[in-house]
C-alpha cells in the first residue's frame, strides 16, 4: 500500500492543531506518517504534537528555531518516506476520504499530481459565526462514491488565478496556487522549494511545480476545510504587506518562467501575472483614493 507523507508547519496554533492532526487520525487510508515542523512556536503547540507523537508512531515532531513556514516546509520535504507529499496548514483540517480518494486516482490515471478544492461553505459560514461572535461551525462530511474527475497533461490549460476563466477551464479549472490544495508524487514535489523570507511562498513554488507535472487528475470536490484565522497572514495582514509580498513573488514567478517555452510563458502570463497585477492595481487605487 503506498505511504502518503503529509507536511505541517506549526506556529503558536495550539487551538487548532488538534483538529487538524484528527482529521489525519480519521483518515480511511491508513498508510501515512505527518511531519510535524514545529517552527519556534511560544504557546503550547510543540507540548501537543509531542501528545499525538507519543500515542501514534505516525506523527513526527522535529522542532527548530523560528524561521518562517517555507523553511519548515523545506526542510520536512527533505525528510519524506512516502511515495507521495501532502501539505496540511495546522488551522485547517481534511475530509476523512481525502487520502484515499487522491492516491486511488493517482493510482488510476498515471497522475503526478491529483487537485482538490476546499469547503466553501464551511469557511463562508464560520467567517459569519465569528463576526456574530457564535463561536464555530462543526466540519460535516459526505461519503464520496466514483466522484467525478478530469485527466489531463498540460495543467497550463486549467490552472488560474482568474475568477472568471472561460471555456474548459471553467469547468476543470485549478483555481489558486496553495499547497494544501494537491496530492504530489514524492519526486515531483521534491523538485520545488517554498521561498524562503517571503509570504505568499506559493505561488513560486506552484509556478515550478506547473513546469515539471507530467499528467494532472483535477476532482471538483470540496476535500479541504479552509478556516478562517483570524491570526493568519492572509486575514491579518495589512494592505501594504498583502501588495508587496505579491509584488515580490510575482517577480520571482516571473523571472523562473523568463525562458521556458513561448507556450507556457504566455499561458503564465495570460492565468496568472495578468490576473495578480489586476488585483494589485485594483488595491493599490483603494489604497490612494
């Protein structure tokens, strides 16, 4: 049975992070172990992945001192056993089937990579409950049986930034860059690195990720459950921090794709530098106006 190596950075996250390790715990495959990088947490993080380490072999804790989440994401993918990498954010959590289902189209299709989505819903409801001040909303669960799915070998055809893609893409799109949202052969995620010292670390590495897959399975379902932070970069971040480190990315991005293939170059361009530099032009005149 494969092994599934799953990735997460741990930062001042003790109220969460339990749940999230559940949901590894819940999973209906088996075979996994969790890297658990505990990246110079304050709070009580370290004390509790140390409790789930203890009770099940399967959760690795290795600690180090505080030096960003592409650092922790690096040096653990250095430390993978299994024959395919996942990313988990230790304030989220996933859908019980999420291993299973991804490695059997993996496993089906020849695919490097498998693509999922996240829970709208759950996310959209517990930004609600948290600005009425009700506390949260409990993750629910449907049982998935042969879900639908999308074979391809250029991931440059569906993946995007645009909120509006047309055509094709619009039903099998790959909307974003995060990690979290994709199953990777080991050897395919072993060739990117986060970049270090910046935010939205990504997006860099989704760009050399899209130039190395060889054959894509894209599942439309909500496998994911993205919760709202409020101490997360992307809730609490200013404006000005949000601009420039996709500024700063979308440069690095940039250069990396400065002598690949006109295909691809302008397949990049057109999905992803258009669209990021249209969202900081829009924030840039909300900024000055």
């Amino acid at each position: 049975m494969n092994k599934i190596s799953v990735i997460i950075p741990i930062y001042n996250v003790e109220k969460y992070l339990g749940r999230a390790l559940d949901s590894l715990l819940a999973q209906t495959h088996k075979n996994w172990e969790a890297i658990l990088m505990d990246d110079g947490s304050t709070d009580g993080s370290a004390i509790i992945a140390r409790q789930y380490q203890e009770q099940d072999k399967r959760f690795i804790l290795v600690s180090q001192k505080n030096q960003g989440q592409a650092v922790a994401r690096n040096n653990a993918l250095k430390m993978v056993s299994g024959d395919y990498v996942m990313f988990l954010d230790p304030d989220d959590m996933y859908h019980p089937q999420t291993m299973e289902i991804c490695l059997h189209a993996s496993l089906r299709d020849g695919s490097d990579m498998v693509t999922f989505t996240f829970n709208r819903m759950y996310r959209r409801l517990n930004k609600w409950m948290h600005k009425l001040h009700l506390g949260d909303i409990k993750p629910w669960y449907r049982h998935y049986k042969n879900p639908p799915y999308f074979v391809t070998e250029n991931i440059f055809e569906h993946a995007t930034e645009s909120r509006h893609p047309k055509g094709i893409i619009k039903k099998w799109k790959v909307r974003n860059c995060q990690a979290w949202r994709c199953l990777l052969k080991t050897e395919l995620a072993q060739k990117a690195r986060f970049t270090e010292g910046v935010k939205y670390e990504d997006v860099p590495w989704w760009g050399t990720i899209m130039l190395n897959v060889k054959r894509t399975t894209i599942l439309k379902l909500p496998l994911y459950y993205y919760y709202p932070n409020s101490g997360s970069f992307i809730i609490s971040g200013s404006l000005k921090e949000h601009i420039r480190s996709l500024e700063i990315v979308i440069g690095l991005t940039d250069e990396l794709y400065k002598d690949v293939e006109p295909e691809r170059r302008k397949a990049w361009i057109a999905n992803f530098r258009t669209p990021f530099n249209k969202y900081l032009k829009r924030k840039l005149k909300k900024i000055n106006s």
